[in-house]
C-alpha cells in the first residue's frame, strides 16, 4: 500500500492522440418491438468511436410516415439519455450515433442521426466518415435553395439521397445515386419510413457488420455492439454494397457500386487503434491484429529488456505480442482512470494539478529498476511520448525503449481521421534518431511499412497517411477545417 504512483501525462491540451469520426448503430425489429433501449446499449460499445455527441431517432414501420421521434445531445451516453429520454422513444425501427468532430464548433446542432422531413415522408441519417467533395455539393445545393441546420457534411448526404428520391421507385436507387456523386469515406445508416438500410463507401474506408437478435436486423460499425445486445454476427457489408431490411425479413443487397478487391482501401488504424479489441471487421479479428504488430515489432527490432508495457488501452495486445515472441516477461506499467469521461473540471493554470495527469499513472514498483519496453500505437507530434517516457524514467526505469505498432505518419488524413498537416507531424523531416532524441528514449523503432498488409491478411488496406498513396485522389488543398464530421 506504500508504494508510490507516479501521474503521468496521457493526453496533451493539444491532442496528441488519434482520434475516430464517429459510431453507428441501427436495427429493425420486425415484431414491431421498441428498439430505443437496444440502440442505447449499442452506442455504449461504440462509445470509444466518439465522445462529443450521440443521439437516437426511432421511427414506427407501422404508423404515420413523418412520426419519427428524437433525442440527442452533448457527452457520452450516459450523459445524454435518461431512463425517461428513452421511454418516450416509441417505435421498432431506429439509427443512433456517437460523434467526434476532428475540427470546427462541437454543438448540439451537429449532433447526429439527422432527421429530414421531405415530400417521401421521413429520413434518420447516421454517418461515420469524411467526405472530400463537401464543400462543392454544399455550395451545389445551397444555390439550388437549400437551407442546412448544421456544418457537417452528413447533411449534404442526407440532403443528395432526398433529393434522388423524388426521382426513384425506391430508397435504395436514391442511396445509389447519392453514392456516385459523393467522394471521400463513409457508413451510412439510413432510416427509411419502412426500411433500414446501411452501406459503405466503395473503398470500404470505415467499417460495417450485419447481426440479427431473434426477429431483429441490426447494422453497426463494429461486431462488438452485436455482442453488447445479444444479437448474432451474420457478415459484414461489403466496401460499395448497399444492404436494405424490409418487412419480409430478408437482407437485400445491391453491389452496383462495388469496385475490385485490389482498389478498395480499408483504414488500418481500424486495426491499430481505433475499433475494439473484442471486434472482428472484413473477417479479421482486431486483437489477432495487434498481436501480430507486436510480434513483427520484437522479430524487426529486437532489444533486450526486462518488461514489456503497453500505453493503454491499444498498446497492451501489441505489447504481449512483442513478450510472447521475444520471451520477455509482459507486464503492467500503467493505471488507467477508468472513471474520467469528456467532461471533467479542468483546474487553472496556476494548480499544480493538471488536466494531462488525471487520465492515467505509472506504477513504480512494476518498472523501477527495470529495462522496459514501451508499446504505443502511433506518435503524432510526440509530446504524449515525450511525457511518457519521462515519467517511466522517474519512476525507476533505467531504460526505456520505445517500439510504436504503425509506421511514421507523414502525410495528413483526408478520410475521417484526425491526421493534422505534414508540419505538424513529429516524423515529418525527421529521422527515427532524431525522434527518438526529442521523446527521450534509449532507443524507438516502429512497424516496417511492409508489415501494414499482414495485419489484416487478405484486405486491401489505405496507406496514405504513411505513404501519400491514397486509394483515391485527395483534394487539391486541405479543407478539413471547413466542414467537420
């Protein structure tokens, strides 16, 4: 009980970690049972995915067109809904959304799902991605007389499938042609007044599985949520396919949009970092992912060591798969606050508390006097490293060798991760030496570019942020700013 806990930076002001666009959740109970409550359960497995909103629209197949009811809000989950919130969510059709916007307002205003009236009577739209043509279709419509309540370009979707479905026999061909027109990464969740329809973009940039719970279809971005509501795993929609629910209980599948195997472009921070452990995307179990990361780590660039760490929580399968291939003895370094959400009073700059040392602590007894192995997902500006390190150093640690379980970044992401510009990235101009001298560590090494294919065995997978190949063409000039997710 004596000993002592070192508090560590974890998260700088500035952010230095990664972050996801968003998380959708949608389902169809065709006994015509409320699903508010199962769309709530469902957002708190995703609610890794996005931490600023979430809200949930629930509609009645069988009642009026237009009575699709609502609510959402600022904060996690269990911030937004209480017990009397979802009570008054009636209806066995329904879309729910967690968001993290990567650059503008957060506001209430562009909390998701939106919820459009128009002449075909109702849409619910939840969107995970970033478009790259935002801007333009935005600009498009506004002169053609649309007016939008919000700055994200999940309306400008919302928007296009609206209007293509005054001119289509059904919903699915107006969610077809939307898809031509739009360029950039997304799942889309759409509430129709008597479907329930999700696809992905044809790249397959952002991920989207199919479960079904007794007489209930659900779509959700990650496998895990179907474990949350007891629903069984059926496959994954396909990068371009369009996937309808129906009244008669069959899944129906378009794939006029689908592109060849070789073209498509999974974002592999999926694997990395962003999805759970616990999920399994395109066939491909995420925590299989990260142990094979960390085993090409220890047989790329072996050190000798007495402990092997992970920074919690997408670096500790990494790092017992760098122990188990190299033998050295998998450890914890790190105590995670489990119970710091978004929101937390942060204390003044004269406290000698800080916003940056209550997420995480270092346990001194695991690594004083040790040789440790430090296991991170990615560094971006390195200042969390830096951090990190040095802690590890106070505690006791007489050496710390740092390994990251993805390449450098070097070029910005356009495709719904917060990748910020090349002058902001810490390998941008940089070698390795010189990145290990700023963070303070004995030694850094980081996953071999070639390596990126095996962590998902048999998928596509986008590198651009490591390689400036991108699966499709990026814009001409980074606009991220100007419409955020």
């Amino acid at each position: 009980m004596g000993k002592e806990l070192e508090q560590i930076h974890c998260q700088q002001e500035s952010g230095d970690q990664l972050r996801e666009e968003c998380g959708v959740f949608g389902i169809y109970d065709l006994d015509g049972q409320d699903v508010a409550s199962t769309i709530y359960y469902g957002l708190f497995a995703l609610q890794h995915r996005g931490q600023e909103s979430c809200g949930i629209a629930v509609g009645d197949t069988r009642g009026k067109q237009r009575s699709v009811s609502s609510h959402k809000g600022m904060g996690l989950v269990n911030e937004v809904f209480a017990p009397e919130n979802l009570q008054a969510l009636h209806g066995d059709i329904g879309v729910g959304h967690v968001r993290y916007s990567t650059a503008g307002a957060s506001t209430r205003e562009n909390a998701q799902p939106l919820v459009l009236n128009y002449i075909k009577g109702t849409l619910g739209v939840a969107h995970n991605g970033n478009l790259i043509n935002a801007a333009e279709l935005r600009r498009e419509l506004e002169y053609g007389g649309a007016i939008f309540q919000t700055t994200i370009d999940s309306e400008v979707i919302a928007y296009h499938i609206a209007r293509e479905r005054v001119h289509t026999k059904t919903a699915e061909d107006a969610v077809a042609n939307a898809m031509s027109k739009i360029k950039g990464s997304y799942s889309l969740i759409i509430m129709s007044p008597r479907k329930l329809i999700g696809t992905r973009d044809p790249y397959g940039f952002k991920p989207l599985c199919i479960g079904k719970r007794d007489n209930a279809y659900i779509l959700a971005s990650e496998s895990c949520a179907l474990d949350t509501v007891g629903a069984e795993y059926v496959r994954d929609v396909e990068p371009g396919e369009i996937v309808t629910i129906t009244k008669d209980g069959k899944i129906h599948s378009d794939r006029r949009m689908c592109i060849e195997p070789q073209e498509q472009g999974r974002c592999i921070f999926e694997y990395i970092y962003f999805a759970r452990p616990d999920s399994e995307i395109d066939g491909v179990g995420v925590y299989s992912s990260r142990i094979r990361a960390g085993r090409f780590l220890a047989i790329d660039s072996p050190v000798e060591a007495d402990l092997v760490v992970g920074v919690p929580e997408s670096g500790n399968a990494a790092a017992l798969g760098y122990s188990m291939e190299s033998g050295i003895p998998y450890g914890t370094a790190f105590v995670k606050n489990s119970y710091v959400g978004r929101t937390f009073i942060k204390p003044g700059q004269s406290s000698r508390e800080s916003s940056v040392q209550v997420k995480l602590n270092v346990l001194k007894e695991a690594v004083d006097g040790k040789r440790v192995i430090m296991i991170d997902d990615s560094i971006v500006r390195g200042t969390t490293s830096d951090r990190i390190v040095r802690m590890l150093r106070k505690a006791g640690a007489v050496e710390v060798h740092m390994r990251v379980s993805s390449p450098p970044f070097l070029w910005p992401c356009y495709f719904g991760t917060d990748v910020p510009a090349r002058e902001q990235l810490i390998a941008y101009n940089r070698s390795v030496e010189e990145i290990c001298q700023i963070i303070g560590a004995d030694s850094l090494a980081y996953l071999n570019l070639d390596r990126l294919s095996e962590l998902a065995p048999g998928l596509s997978v986008c590198q651009g942020c490591f390689t400036g190949r991108y699966p499709m063409e990026p814009p001409s000039e980074d606009i991220r700013g100007d419409y955020e997710k």
